[in-house]
C-alpha cells in the first residue's frame, strides 16, 4: 500500500486565524465565500480556506491543520463520521446526530458540534416564514442528513414528525432513537416505510434524501403535497430540484437548501467565534449568484 499524501498547509495569513471546509471532492464548496462575507461583516480575523482530506487522512489531515495553527473546521462529505469519531467532547446535537459538521481546536482537544439541525430549523422559521410548532411534518429519508435534524426540530415542539424511508428499518430506528425526546416535546412520532405517511397534506414534507443528486423522486403518496405545504428540499443547485417540480406540480410551495447552508455556517461560525454574523444578505447574495447562472 503506498503512502497517503496528506496536503501542505499554510499558517494563516499574520494578524488571522485558520478556519477551513475539509472534504472530498471539496472545491465546489461555498462556504469560503459564506465565511469571507461572515468575517468582513463581523471584523472576525478569519481566514478561510478550502482543504481536500484524501480517503484514509482525514484524522491526519485534521492533526496536520492543528499543527498549522487551525482554529476550526467544516467537514462535508465524506467524513462527517469520522470527525465524530475524532472528537473529544460533543454538544448534545453532534450526540445525537451521530454526526459532526463542526470542529473547534480548544486547549483541551477537540469539539464536535452538528450545526444542520440547526440551519434547518432556521431557514424553514426566519427566511420562509413557516413556523415549526404545533406543524405536522414529514421526514423522507433516514440516513445522516435525517438523523441530523430530528433534534432540533423537535426542540420546536412540533404536533407530529413523521419519518418514512425505503428501508422501513432505518426509519424504525431513528424513530426507537428520538421517542424520548419526542415525548418530552409533546410530538407524536412515528414512521417506517413510505406507506406510513397519511395520505393527506402535511404542513411540511422534508426531503433529507439524496436523490435529488440523480433526479430521482423519494417513495411518496403525492396526497402528503397540498396547497398548505411547504416542500422543503435539502439539496439545492442552479435549477429547481426534481422533488421540488413535482411538490409544485400538486399545489405545494416549495424550497431548496440554500437558506439551510448559511444558516449553518452562521451557526458554526457562532461556535468558533462567539459572534452571530447577519445571514440574510449572505444568502440574497448566493441566491442572485445562483439566478445569474441560471439567465
């Protein structure tokens, strides 16, 4: 077996600390852009960077950035188990996702935290408007991306979370996982495969799966989509997702990712700085970015 290659990284630039996206692929990534307009709106001596782990370094590549003197990261893709695994301590989110989307260098090691919940929750209440408490809401999917925002959107105290997966197991699980705080929140939860949902509107259907990535439709009753629903879709791009045509083809309204990726930048940036950034015009930013490409 040949060695991995782990990358070269620079200390940052004097009088700034060092901040990176760690994944792979990772160039595609627009959170240097978020964190650079965080940083100049906050005057946080960030600098930001884009850093490719290589399949087998990520724990390298993450001691490595340590030892150039890294404040914090985002991981993305592939590695967000990993980063869970490495870290010494985690916030009860990170616990409970299973996952981590945030690391922070402390003096005593490592902080894990999963801020995607958070974005989540967020978007849907502060840039959409739709309130989460009280709301009947349909989790499609049950891997990572689901499991990170259960918590958080039961922190809302929603009436009723419903979590359908192709594989009714998964669905079982996280629904055998959450039933505790569920109940502390006063939210019925249930699920299985995709013939537990009602076959009526929902107040919000969640689209956590990845089929967007390869235009294919989650397994779902198109009775769930009314004119009430709001069809929110994890992914997003330069074009509406497929989910996203088909939840307004039946009357619902529907919304992409986007807002959920500031919205959690804001929030890791908040864990590594104690200092909230304005997300709004960050987002009306990359939104006309994603417009312009689209004209």
């Amino acid at each position: 077996m040949e060695p991995i290659e782990l990358p070269a990284i620079a200390p940052a630039t004097e009088g700034r600390e060092l901040y990176a996206v760690v994944g792979n692929p990772v160039a595609h990534s627009k959170s240097p852009f978020i964190h650079a307009r965080f940083a100049g709106q906050t005057g946080e001596p960030v600098e930001y960077r884009h850093l490719l782990a290589p399949i087998g370094g990520f724990a390298d590549t993450v001691r490595a950035f340590i030892a150039a003197r890294g404040r914090g990261l985002n991981v993305t893709v592939p590695f967000k188990l990993e980063a869970h695994g490495l870290a010494d301590r985690l916030s009860a989110r990170a616990e409970a996702a299973g996952a981590v989307n945030t690391l922070r260098v402390d003096s005593d090691g490592l902080y894990g935290d999963n801020t995607d919940g958070v974005g989540l929750v967020r978007d849907i209440e502060s840039n959409l408007g739709v309130r989460l408490a009280g709301a009947r809401i349909l989790l499609l999917g049950a891997g990572g991306a689901a499991r990170g925002v259960i918590l958080p959107i039961l922190a809302r105290s929603p009436a009723e979370l419903t979590i359908v997966n192709r594989t009714a197991a998964k669905a079982d699980a996280l629904v055998d996982r959450f039933r505790t705080a569920a109940n502390d929140a006063g939210c019925t939860l249930g699920g299985g495969g995709p013939q537990a949902a009602a076959p009526r509107a929902y107040d919000i259907v969640v689209n956590a799966t990845a089929g967007s990535l390869d235009a294919a439709l989650p397994e779902c009753d198109a009775r769930v989509f009314g004119a009430g629903t709001l069809a929110y879709d994890m992914m997003y791009g330069t074009q509406p997702t497929v989910f996203m045509r088909h939840a307004e083809s039946l009357g619902a309204r529907a919304a992409d990712g986007l807002g959920m990726l500031v919205e959690q930048a804001a929030e890791s940036f908040f864990v590594w700085r104690a200092v909230r950034p304005a997300s709004a015009p960050v987002l009306a930013e990359l939104r006309a970015t994603l417009a312009a490409a689209r004209a």
